[in-house]
C-alpha cells in the first residue's frame, strides 16, 4: 500500500479553499432530457457534434467519399474559398453556404440530402446559426488536446466536497440547481466499496467492526484494507480480461483449448503490487522488446496473443495472418486511446482524422510477429514460450543445485568408475550379455526370430497376403517382405499427437522401390495415421490426419543404399510440429527436410500395427525388416546410438580401450552402470538419472503461453486495398497518425517506442481513457458513456473537467492505479445514498449528473462469487489453471462433438473469473449476467434485465447448492443463534450485509413457516432439495429444517437487493 | 404506484417478450404492483417494438429458417447440370476456374477432376422444378417453393461463412439476424423469447462442422436479443425446471415473498430496476409452464407425425424440431432458426449426403405443408440453405460410386417459401459447371434484404450506433430481390 498517493483531504480542502476565492466557474450545462442550449454555443461540445453525424459521412475526412470536395471535419476546410465561397464565413449568416444549405427551402438544395437517412432538428440548426453569429469559434476535438490539469471550480456549498472530484460534481450540480444526495448508512457504504473493489461482500464481523468505528479514519481503514487484499487484484483484472479478450479456448470452428493463464495470472499480480499503469502498458504491449527482459515481461505480451485464432482445414493462411494484426490494432487502439482506427482498415475514417494509409502504418508496429495464419487447432501456437509457475520456478532451481551436486557425486567416482570398469572387463566372458540394448519404455519388440510375434507380451502377429516368410537378418533371423506380403501386429503402438514415441528397424530394402517399413495407418493411398517409410531411397516420417493440409511430413536429406543393412529409428516428442521429430540413419541424427507442417488433429488410428504395409498395396515393402521396437518415450540421440550398436558388450570389452569407437565406449559404459557397477557408484548413477528425468518431468509439465516476439527483418507492410489480405497497395513503414503527438525524439520506430508512446504524458487520450473506465467501474457509466470511442461520434464528456483532472491526476501520481480507485471511493460523490426521487429519475434517469449514488446490478461473475462466499463455499486461490465448474449437461457436445468434463472437489467453487472460458460455448450462466463473449476486445458494460437470469438464479446448481450450503451455516455457526428469526437474520445480513427490517422479518418467516410444514410432511422432497451439488449435505440436521431453511436462503440469494450494489 | 416507474417497467418487460396483452401469470404481479400496470401494457401492445418499426406493411410475421450447415451439394440437389455426365472425370477447364482461390485443403491437389452427380434428377409439379431423387418429399412441394440458384458469398470456409449468414459479417462480434429482428419488432408472444433456436445432428456425416453460440449471439447488442436455444435434452431452456424437490406449490410462494421482499425496496428506493426485476420473475414463471406446454408434443395427432416422417417422434432430431417449429410459429415467436449439423462432405459424398436428405427431406416439406394447411404460411417465411456450395471437381479420390467436393462460394442454391415470397419459380442460373453465376447474382446481404423486407423492414434502416458507426445487418450492402416477391 506503499504506493498509495491520494492527496489527503485536509490538503484538498485547503487547497479548494483558495481556489474558491481564484477562480471562476465555466459555465456548464447538462445535455440531459431537458437540454437547454448554452448561450455561449462551444464548437466541440454543441456543434461538432452535430457535424460528426450528420456530415462527416459525405464531408468528412474519408477522400474517396467526400462529396464537392467540401471537409467539415478540418477548420482549414470548412473555412476554405470554395471558389467563390465559402461554407462558414464567421458572423455572416448569409455568405455561410453550410447555413444557406441547412436551411434552403428547396429540397434539391436542402442539406442533409433526403436520401442520407440524416436530418437536423430544428434546435440543432438554431445552434449552427449561433454558432455562427457568435463568431464560428473552430475548436480541435477536445479529445485529441492533452488534458490540462483544470483548476478546482468554485462551490457554495464547501462543507460537502471531500476531494477534487466532489468540487466538479458538486459545480455543476449546483449550475443545475440540485443538491447531492446524503451520504449512504454505513452498512450500504461498506457492502459497496467491498464489492466494488474486491468482488465480494463483506462479512457481518467486517460490517460490526466498520459500524463500531466511530473514528474519523473508519472508511479510509475500510477502504486501505480492501486495497491490500488479494482479491482486489482479482476484482481489477476481471474487466481487463474482457478488454483483452481472453480465454481458454482458440475461438473458432471446433475451438479446441489454449493456454493462457498465466498470463492472467501475471495481471492479477500486477494489480495487487499496483504495478504503474505505465509499466502495466509497456510490458504487455512490448515486455518482450525491453533489455534483458524478464520471463514475466514475456509473459506479461500475451495480452496481444490473446486474439483468436484459426486452425479450421480449409483456411488460407494469409488472410488470417490479416485478421490477427488487425485485431491487435483495434484493441490496442480501443483499450488505450479509446478510438475507432479500425474504421480506416478500409477507407479513410469517416469521422475521426485517420487515414487508411495511417491505419497501415499502426498495423506495420504488430506486424512482425513469427506467427502464422493458420493457427494451431488444439494448443497454444507459436511463438511461444515455457512458462514455469513461480512454484516451478522454484523447484526447478532447487533441481538444478541437487542436479549440480549429484553431477559431482559422479564425477567424484569417475576415477573409480574407470577402475573398476576396466576391472570388470577382464573379468568378462562370453557369457555375459550379447546383444544387450536399454530396456527403458519398450512397449512393442518383433525379433523375428521365426516367428511374428510380440516379444513384449503374448500378442501374436500374422503374416497377410502371402506366406510367412523368414532370411538371415542382422540379428538372427528377419521378416521377408515382397511387395505384398505384410505383418499384421494388431492393437500394438497406439500412439496420438500428443504422445510421445519412438519406433525403430534394421532394414534391407531390395533395389529401389522401398516401402512401408512400419505403421498405424488407413491401408489406402494418402491414408491417415502413422508410417515410416522408404521411398526412393529417403526415409520418411508421415504423421496424418488428413493429406495435403492437416499433416506432419519429413524426409531424410541423404538416400539410403539399397541392399544394405540400415537402422532407422523415429523418435516424436508429442509436440505435433515437425521440429518434434527425429531421425537416425545407423545410429547418427539424420538432418531432415521438412514437407508439410500442419498436423492439427490427432492421427491416431483404430488400424493395426503393420511391418511392411500401410498407406496402400502400392507401398509394400520389398525386402528384409528385423528387430522392429517401439518406445512410449522420445529417446535419446544416445539411445539411438546404443540400440543401432550390434556388437556384444564381451566383443567391446575385448577390444583395446584405444580401439573402441565412440559409440563402443558408450555402450560399454552404459551397459556397466547399469548392470554391473559397484553400489556407491552404481547409486550415484541412478540418482544423476533419476534426477535428470525429474527435472524434465517439471519442465515438461510447465505451462507454456502465447507470447509477442519480433521478426529479425521486418516483414514488409502494405495499405491493403478496401482491407483485403490479397489486394496490397503502398507499401508504408510504421508511423504514428498526424491528428495525435509524434513519437518523442529518440525512440525507437518499433513496437515498444509506440509502447512508450502510448504513456507518454504527451499522449491526450491513454490517460483520459483508462480513468474514464475505472470510473465506469464504480458509477456504471463513464464519465464519456462511449468508453469505447473518444473520437467525434463518441460521447461529449459529461464532467470533462473532472474527467481532466483525474486523467492529469492518474499522470501526476506516477500512473498510480490504487491511488486512483482510492480517490474516487473516497469521494462524497461516490459516498452518496442511491436512493432515488421521482423528480431526480425523470431528470436524470441515468445519473449523469451524479445526484446520487451509483445502484446497479453486479458484474456476472460477482452474481456468482457472491452466493459462493455468502454461503461459506467459496475457495480461495489466485490463478492457476481454469477449471470447470457446474454447467448442465451437453451444452459441448450438441454444438461441437466435445465433452465438458466437469471437474470436482474445489474447482466447483473457485471465483467465476477463473472458470474455463470456451469461446464458442461460453459458460452459460456467465452470458446470461452480460458477461462479455470474449470473442472480441469489450470494455462497455452493459446489464440487462431478463426471466433467464430469474433462471439462472433460481434453478442453477451453484446457487441451489449455495443455497443450502448457506442454510447448513445459519443452523450450525455459533453466533447465528437458534430461533429461526435469529438464523434467517443472520443469512439475510450474509447477503445484504444489514439486518431485515420488521416488515421483511414477518414475510421471511411466514414463509420460512411453511416451507418447514411442508418439507416436514414430505421427507423425500427434503432430501431431494437439501442434495443439490457435489458438497455433503450437513446430516446432523434435520432435513425438513434444512430444506426449509434452504428456501428461504435460496429467496435471498435471489433478491433484489442481493444482486445490487447499492 | 408512480407512473413514470410504471412506464419504465412496462418498457422494459416488453424488450423481452414482446408487446402483447398481459397473461395468465401477471395476476399475482399486478395486485402487488399496481393494476393500470396492466391496462398500460395492453395498450402500448398496439405500437412497434422500435418506435416506426415495421418500415411498411409486412408480408411475414415470422421466420422459421432451416439452416443446413456444412453446405450441402448444390449440383447433387437442385442445381441439374445434365451435360457433367459427359465429361466426368475430365480435369475443369481452366476457362470456368479462371484462376479463383481455393480452400487450403484443395489448393494443392494436382488435378480437378469433374464430379457429374450420380443421382437421377427429373422435373416436378407444374412449375417443372428439377429436383434430385434424394430430395422426393421436397421435390413433391416444388410448386410451394422459390428457388434462389444464384446464392453466392465471399467466404470460403465454414466459421466465416456461417457467421457471415448469421451475422452479415465473418468475424465474430457483430448481431444475428435473430436478435436484430427482436431487437427491432420484439416478439408477439409475451410468454415466449422472440428468437428461437434449435440444433441437431446430421446422420450422413456424425463429426462435421460444430456450431457456435455467437451464430445466434447478440454481437453488440444487448444480451437480451440473443436467441434463446431450445433444447432436446435436460431442460427444453437452461435452468428452467425447479431444482428437484422445490415444487410448483412453494415456488410460487417463494415468488409471491420474492416480489413482495422486492416491492418493498423498490418503493424505499425508487429505482426502476427493481419494478423490472419483480417483472422478469413472474415472466420466468410462466415460461416454466409455457415452454413445457410447447414442447410436449404428445397432443399433436397421429397424421401429424406421420407427415413429419417416423424421426419426429424422436426428440433433438431434425424433423422432431420442424414440427416445434410449427408449434413457435403458431405462437408468434419471430424468428425461429434450426441447425442441422452434417452437411460437409469433402469425401464420401454419396452415402453421407444420402443421410442428410434422409433427416431433413420430409420434415422440410412436411413443415411447409403444415403451414400451409394451418394457413399460417402466407405469413410466415421459411428459408432452407446452408453457408456456400461444393466444387463441381472432386475431392480427394474419384471413382464409379464416390466422390468428395470441397468448399464452393461462388454459386449455391436455398429455397424459401410463403411470408410474401413468390411460388414455384426458380430465380438465378449457373454456368454448365455449376462454377459461376450466369444470371442474377443473389449475395447473402441480398438475402437478409429480401429477409428483412418480407418483415416491413428496409435494411438500411434498421442500425444500431456501436464504437461511433451505425451498423446494420447488411453492412453496406444489399438489395432486396424484388423479383422473387409477390
């Protein structure tokens, strides 16, 4: 809380004081329901306006649509000679063309035309015409000018004002002739600024403990200890993912799952150390380009990873390769400087002073990412990186030191080992072990020895289309393949793209036609599956779901020599991308070339495992196959080695040490520490081992995530003409929009200067944009309602004032999050009673002019988090992966043939905001609360109100579940007392945080009366009730109780007041 | 109780169900609230969900929308193309490709080998229809249908296409057809969601194409416009059955303590929200009783379901949906929408088309005939089609019995019938190929045009201002076909 910089009030106010007796106030006025036109018309907020959506379409800065050459948007133009005159002669009515045309008689003169759809009100050409009259005082959009810290405006009232934000409220409510409402009872004031800033309500002793404090500092201390939670991160983060629009899954087509969550988890803890919101912005939009960055400024870049991303069969890659860029600049540009660029993707803007060609040039920052269109269908797709969890993090270090000492323990015994090795090598007869290879992760090993069978278990292999058939091979006898004939292995070798295998062969191809060594696959030509095979000599590695486009396909670089013996061995690491496979030719790596990398699905197969066939009669293998193995496990480039080593560990022992070649000596050494070494050095053997697979075991199992990196050469960047991927027109290089501040001088032209840019103090729009959508957060609307757009079709500023200043403040204070959600909870202007009159409503039904308090319903994962902590079910735990809660049954499967599967135990009950995120089927009860879709960038909040959340509400597992979890707790926590007006009393104040009055205290118990008659006299429908959801029902109590109990608890999850900040 | 209040809360149910005369349930509600609440609604029940909505006199109330996703094969239906035949198996000419993008799944194969349908096409009713053997109960209602052969698009693969149908775009974020029109005329029925939608599973291809909920989203719209999906299995609408053990009898207890709890509040705080809360509870009520009671279909005749084929008796199929969609119809949802997954046949065309028709052929033609005889079809259109058409050469393999086509933007073929729409007529023509259109273009903006006209509803008038632009559902495109209007 160190960072927490709110001006204290004493200052304020003293400060304020000598304001008051400075400064004069602008006039202000309301453009409420009862918009009454300033006598001072200002261009920005009464005519611009008017101009942006009326004109701007046909007179606007989009050239190619511009209609006689005449642009409104542009003072230059609007005042330019037009040959002869001109649309705005400042004072002069009558040479004014715009006037004359606004006001002709004739409609073939009249502006708007008829046939635009647009018309003017006769207010808003009586506004032009003073405007006019007045001077025709041309103003920039306010939007585009920095924020001037304005000065405090002067206030009658100076008791009410608590900080800066309440004297600009409190100004313009006295211009209006209001007064603000009173401050809220204090149980309303601590369940609001609970909610608002953690997401959860506030417990009854939380509430005792604030109803207690009588000491000046009461709320501060609220307010202060609610800053310091961990779920105050929770709470922030929620509405940026919707910004960010991040999810569990990849968003199209059969929408198979990513993972991301760590980069979630990165902005929760960011907002819980009150990282600087300029540091919060550098790092996700370009942490990757900072010097020696960090794995959690990597991490932090995955905000613009986030975007969907198509995997579907047919796409073209170039056109999606488009749309993620595109949609990089359109949420980079909606969240920071909260402008509609995307309009110019195709055509100059229409209302805003962005070119297409500028559009292109913001498009060139994202541009050079080593990503490509088509995306990878189940997983994250490139660049990505590892991403170790802190608690990873920490065992791997600890590995690595133990690694390190056991490394030693070896070396230390090297001597030793030498010895004694050489010891035992005299020692060695012929009857120790031959043909000795590493046992480790063999599932399937065919000697064919005579016969086809499975020497790892009693599966028997038969030979298929033609006789069984044996030569001299390269160890014992080998299979004798002709082009037809083939072993059918049956179930061996089940393998899928997330599996790791390795698979291998001594081969002896007769002349050039190759064939199918080994396989899992369809037996027709360009089938699906698994094969390796010989084709022309080069060895190749088919991994299949579906030829041409949903493949893995290598060759080797070098042939093979017919008639000859060669090993050949795999190995997959289950990556499903080419650089996962490898290929050994007699035991040494054999570069490979890589044909096709697209394999998306799974290629597992119900076929059996063949030697010597699949993928068609065509391919039978001609000539010999010998010792065919598979390994569940990717091995090693020195497993390979060993099991392409034919000779006997006797024969190398009997060499001269200086004789042996590397892949003798390894053997050797090999086969001794594993069999015959001495225990202490055996020991430390198996340890360094055991420790090497462990720390792959952690590394393997760290998540990975989508990260931003940048191409060496940059990719070339074109003005796409009317947007098409296919149509590149100019070629243009990355720059900034002319309309706002170049970048400053020295930066770097690249994605983190624009970064930088995006926080620079000179910047008019990040600032005034981020505060706007906290202050939305708290009052529901922002103070510009179009959070979204601060261009000339967004909102005209309500208090833009108050919006400058808090957008100066939030500068000033170092970009200082907490102390900004701090200043504006403290306000009396956030304190006030919701408590609404008619009059009030009828004026100001939306509470723009902040009379009162803000009251509207919760943010859907609230709704939920709500229940699940009232009821004592919640489970706390920040981030991790999602899990998967409730959800009724099939909802996957009836849209896209996948299962949900539901998880148990504490993932039933974790805040919504980790709920796993599909985008395709998102969680229903989410959508139904106004839950953004997460599809695309969203920072309006927007609430409805509908039967299906009465539903949701009423009938939902979570809440039913909760519901009774909630009752369990009135009827057994010491305190809630044992008369059932103590207990429903206890359960109301969980929910509403205040005590039921008389009159609700008689309808809660008249009903909770009979309920309990009737669950008494119908036990079954008791137990019925009382067994919602996966949590044990509490059997100590009597279920005719608990079920009525459960009613009731259930009506007061369902309140008005429940669901309502308020 | 206050007026201003009243009218709040009457806007706001009306939003959600429509406008029409209060029901059954709103009894409980209006003793607590007030009675003129009631003798409001009925009579703002006479003006339009929008103020000026509908445009002009419309020629359909509703829609009911039969969405084939996956594409079927327009040349193995209804597009007959005789002269294939002869050159079956010969590589497309260039002259008809004239070099135009492919999907990435064909776009490296080495040849285009044509692909003449293997099914026997013959003309039908006195409108001389061609229709494919495997569509005979269509074929037998030719006269009832306007056949549109010119459909074309921009997109070449499913999702984009099937979003662009939905939503008039091909990525996501943008309205459904669905939620526009609720959002523009609200709903005739106040016990029902004014857009409803229904899926099922093709047998012809058991894993194709899945389907999402943005298809029937609200895009920027409020939540509140979304379709509301029917279901086949657990409850017909999510959460809409009493928890077990809660019957009908202490729910509407706890309702009647719910809306007395909340007119409490709303009396101390005068905050609308609440009147419209208490509403939306008793709304929900009675959708507990009315959508059981619509989708129990064990009142419908015997004759009934044999006309919809032996599938409707078995829920979440395809015909089973057409005979609910009659029974929506009947009750005034706006717009009613199927799903019928299975149409992607890349490979195996033959056999996997074959079930598709067999799911949808009688039940499609059953629901017009049913309409029909119910005289409701004059009033309401019904539209038949998928996202875009299959190529003219062979996917994968071509031989004797089989084939596969791939993606097809350029020209495909939907139907539509009543709701104003012209009968028995073919509109637009291809090339020999099936590749190109050789006469009257009809692009899927077209269609939501024509779609909205039908409704009273001139396209370029029905927006929405989202992020400083006012959207609409054609973009900035469209032209109603006034050729195929009555």
């Amino acid at each position: 809380m160190g960072r927490v910089r709110a001006p204290s009030f004493r200052s304020w106010v003293e400060r304020a004081l000598v304001c008051v007796a400075v400064v004069g106030s602008a006039p202000l006025s309301s453009r409420g329901a009862d918009d009454r036109l300033p006598q001072r018309v200002e261009f920005n907020r009464d005519i611009r306006p008017i101009l942006s959506e009326t004109c701007f379409g046909c007179h606007g800065p989009d050239k190619a649509k511009r209609k006689a050459d005449l642009r409104l948007d542009s003072e230059a133009s609007a005042f330019a000679d037009l040959g002869g005159y001109r649309a705005i002669v400042p004072g002069d009515l009558d040479n004014s063309e715009l006037y004359q045309r606004i006001t002709a008689e004739d409609p073939e003169e009249r502006m708007p035309p008829k046939e635009s759809g647009r018309a003017l009100s006769p207010e808003q050409i009586d506004a032009i015409r003073r405007w006019i009259e007045q001077g025709a005082k041309w103003q920039k959009h306010w939007a585009l000018l920095a924020p001037e810290r304005p000065p405090l405006p002067s206030v009658q009232n100076t008791t009410w004002p608590l900080n800066a934000i309440d004297g600009f409220v409190l100004a313009q409510l006295e211009h209006e002739g209001l007064a603000p409402a009173p401050e809220a009872d204090k149980t309303t004031l601590i369940r609001r600024v609970t909610l608002d800033l953690t997401g959860l309500p506030p417990t009854p002793a939380e509430v005792d403990a604030f109803l207690a404090d009588e000491s000046p500092s009461a709320y501060q201390k609220v307010v202060d200890r609610l800053l310091a939670s961990p779920r105050y991160g929770e709470r922030m983060a929620a509405r940026w993912l919707d910004a960010a629009r991040y999810a569990d899954t990849n968003g199209y087509q059969s929408d198979g799952e990513r993972t991301m969550w760590r980069w979630r988890d990165w902005v929760i803890d960011a907002f819980n150390h009150n990282m600087p919101f300029d540091q919060f912005t550098v790092e996700q939009i370009a942490g990757d380009m900072l010097p020696s960055a960090t794995l959690d400024q990597k991490i932090a870049t995955g905000f613009n990873r986030n975007h969907r991303g198509n995997a579907e069969g047919g796409i073209i890659p170039e056109e999606y390769a488009v749309e993620y860029v595109v949609d990089r600049v359109d949420t980079t540009s909606t969240v920071w400087l909260g402008l509609t660029v995307g309009c110019a993707r195709c055509h100059d803007h229409k209302f805003d002073p962005f070119t297409q060609k500028e559009y292109y040039q913001l498009f060139a920052y994202f541009h050079n990412v080593p990503e490509r269109g088509k995306a990878i269908k189940y997983g994250n797709s490139p660049p990505l990186i590892a991403s170790p969890t802190p608690e990873q993090q920490e065992q791997l270090k600890q590995l690595e030191a133990t690694l390190a000492s056991a490394e030693d323990d070896v070396k230390v015994c090297e001597c030793e080992l030498a010895a004694a090795q050489s010891e035992w090598e005299k020692s060695l007869d012929a009857v120790h072990a031959n043909t000795w290879t590493p046992a480790g992760g063999l599932v399937a090993h065919f000697a064919l020895d005579g016969n086809p069978h499975n020497t790892c278990d009693t599966s028997k292999g038969n030979f298929k289309d033609g006789k069984p058939s044996f030569a001299l091979g390269q160890l014992g006898m080998a299979g004798e393949f002709d082009g037809s004939r083939y072993i059918d292995c049956g179930d061996a070798a089940v393998f899928g793209f997330y599996d790791k295998f390795s698979a291998c062969a001594w081969i002896e191809a007769k002349g050039e036609h190759g064939g199918t060594i080994l396989s899992r696959m369809t037996d027709t030509a360009r089938a699906d599956g698994y094969s390796l095979t010989l084709e022309g000599g080069k060895v190749h590695v088919n991994l299949v779901k579906r030829w041409l486009d949903d493949a893995i396909r290598v060759e080797s670089e070098q042939s093979l020599a017919p008639n000859q013996w060669h090993h050949v061995l795999v190995t997959y690491d289950g990556s499903r991308v080419a650089d996962g496979v490898k290929l050994y030719v007699d035991g040494r790596p054999e570069p490979l070339k890589v044909l096709l990398d697209d394999l998306n699905q799974s290629f597992k197969t119900s076929e059996p495992f063949r030697i010597g066939a699949g993928g068609g009669p065509e391919e039978r293998f001609r000539g010999l196959i010998d010792d065919v193995r598979v390994y569940n496990e990717a091995l090693s480039a020195g497993d390979a080695e060993l099991i392409a080593n034919l000779d006997s560990i006797s024969d190398i022992a009997a060499l001269p040490a200086e004789k042996r070649s590397k892949p003798q000596v390894h053997k050797l050494r090999a086969y001794y520490l594993e069999n015959q070494a001495p225990e202490p050095i055996a020991r430390a053997w198996r340890n360094l081992v055991a420790l090497r697979k462990q720390k792959a075991a952690v590394v393997e199992s760290s998540p990975t995530t989508m990260v931003m990196q940048e191409l060496d050469t940059p990719r070339d960047t074109f003005v796409l003409i009317r947007g098409q991927y296919d149509k590149p027109g100019d070629r243009v290089s990355p720059g900034l929009p002319a309309s706002l501040p170049p970048l400053p001088a020295g930066a770097p032209n690249n994605r983190l200067g624009f970064a930088r840019w995006l926080v620079d103090p000179s910047n008019p729009l990040t600032a005034r944009v981020a505060v706007n959508r906290y202050w939305q957060m708290y009052f529901g609307v922002g103070l510009v309602k179009t959070v979204d757009d601060f261009g000339s079709q967004g909102e005209w500023p309500r208090h833009q004032a108050l919006l400058d200043w808090l957008a100066t403040e939030f500068v000033r204070t170092g970009w200082d999050v907490k102390a900004m959600q701090k200043t504006i909870v403290m306000s009396a202007t956030y304190r006030q009673s919701s408590r609404v009159t008619r009059a009030l409503l009828q004026r100001d039904p939306e509470n723009r002019l902040l009379a009162r308090g803000p009251r509207f319903r919760l943010p859907a994962e609230t709704v939920r988090d709500q229940a699940l902590a009232v009821s004592g079910l919640l489970v706390e735990k920040l981030g991790g992966p999602s899990v998967k809660p409730y959800q009724p049954a099939g909802l996957w499967k009836e849209l896209a043939d996948t299962d949900y599967q539901q998880d148990h135990g504490e993932s039933l009950y974790r805040r919504g905001m980790y709920t796993f995120w599909k985008r395709t089927v998102a969680p229903p009860a989410m959508i139904t609360f106004d839950s953004s879709g997460r599809e695309a960038c969203c920072v309006r909040e927007t609430r409805t109100n509908t039967p299906l959340q009465a539903l949701t509400l009423m009938n939902d597992v979570t809440f039913v579940e909760a519901a009774r979890v909630l009752a369990q707790r009135i009827m057994t926590e010491a305190g809630a007392g044992q008369s059932p007006e103590d207990r429903i009393t206890r359960a109301f104040r969980l929910a509403t945080a205040r005590p039921p009055r008389t009159s609700e205290r008689k309808v809660l118990l008249a009903g909770f009366g009979e309920y309990l008659r009737y669950y008494r006299a119908h036990k079954s429908e008791a137990l019925e009730l009382t067994s919602a959801g996966e949590s044990k029902r509490d059997e100590s109590l009597d279920v005719g109780e608990l079920a009525a109990y459960t009613t009731v608890a259930s009506l007061i999850l369902n309140l008005d007041e429940t669901i309502t900040k308020e | 109780m206050d007026p201003y209040l009243e009218r709040e809360l009457m806007i706001t149910r009306r939003h959600f169900f429509g406008r029409s005369s209060a029901g059954i349930g709103m009894a409980a509600l209006a003793a607590l609230l007030n009675r003129e609440l009631e003798a409001a609604d009925t009579a703002a029940s006479q003006t339009g969900g929008l103020d000026g909505l509908p445009h002009f006199e419309p020629k359909a109330k509703r829609v009911i929308y039969l969405f084939q996703s996956g594409a079927p094969s327009q040349m193995d239906l209804f597009d007959y193309k005789p002269r294939l035949d002869d050159c079956r198996g010969t590589e497309l000419p260039d002259s008809v490709r004239m070099g135009q993008r492919l999907t990435g799944m064909t776009s490296t194969q080495q040849n285009f080998p044509i692909a003449a349908s293997k099914f026997h096409f013959a003309k039908h009713g006195d409108s001389g229809a061609w229709v494919s053997e495997l569509m005979p109960h269509t074929a037998a209602v030719a006269d009832e249908l306007c056949f549109i052969k010119s459909m074309h698009t921009e997109a070449i693969n499913h999702d984009p296409a099937i979003t662009f149908f939905q939503t008039g775009a091909q990525l996501a974020g943008r309205p459904s057809i669905g939620s526009w029109l609720s959002y523009g005329l609200g709903s005739e029925n106040q016990d029902l969601p004014g857009f409803v939608v229904m899926v099922s599973q093709g047998t012809g291809n058991p894993n194709d194409q899945p389907l999402y909920d943005r298809l029937w989203g609200s895009g920027f719209l409020p939540t509140k416009y979304q379709g509301v999906k029917f279901r086949s299995v657990g409850d017909p609408v999510l959460y809409l059955s009493n928890p077990p053990g809660l019957g009908d009898k202490t729910r509407r207890r706890m309702l009647d303590d719910l809306a007395k709890l909340n007119t409490l509040k709303l009396d101390e705080f005068g905050d609308p929200e609440i009147g419209t809360r208490i509403a939306q509870y008793e709304l929900a009520y009675r959708m507990q009783t009315s959508v059981p009671e619509l989708t129990d279909v064990s009142d419908e005749p015997d004759h009934i379901f044999e006309m919809y084929g032996p599938l409707s008796r078995t829920p979440g199929t395809f015909a089973a949906n057409c005979l609910l969609a009659r029974r929506l119809a009947e009750r005034g949802v706006r717009f009613i929408q199927l799903f019928h997954r299975g149409w992607d046949q890349h490979t195996n065309l033959p056999k996997q088309i074959s079930g598709q028709c067999r799911d949808t052929d009688q039940a499609s033609a059953a629901l017009v005939t049913d309409l029909k005889q119910r005289g409701l079809l004059d009033d309401t259109l019904v539209v038949w089609g998928g996202e875009f058409g299959r190529t003219v050469y062979c996917q994968g393999r071509l031989t004797a019995d089989d084939y596969g086509r791939d993606h097809h933007p350029r020209c495909f073929t939907i139907w539509m019938t009543g709701g104003g729409s012209k009968r028995g007529i073919s509109y637009g023509e291809t090339d020999d190929f099936c590749y190109n259109i050789t006469r009257d273009p009809v692009h899927v903006h077209d269609l939501h045009a024509t779609i909205l006209h039908c409704l009273g509803i001139d396209h370029t008038r029905l927006t929405y201002k989202f992020q400083g632009r006012h959207h609409r559902l054609t973009d900035v495109a469209g032209n109603v076909v006034k050729e195929i209007l009555t």
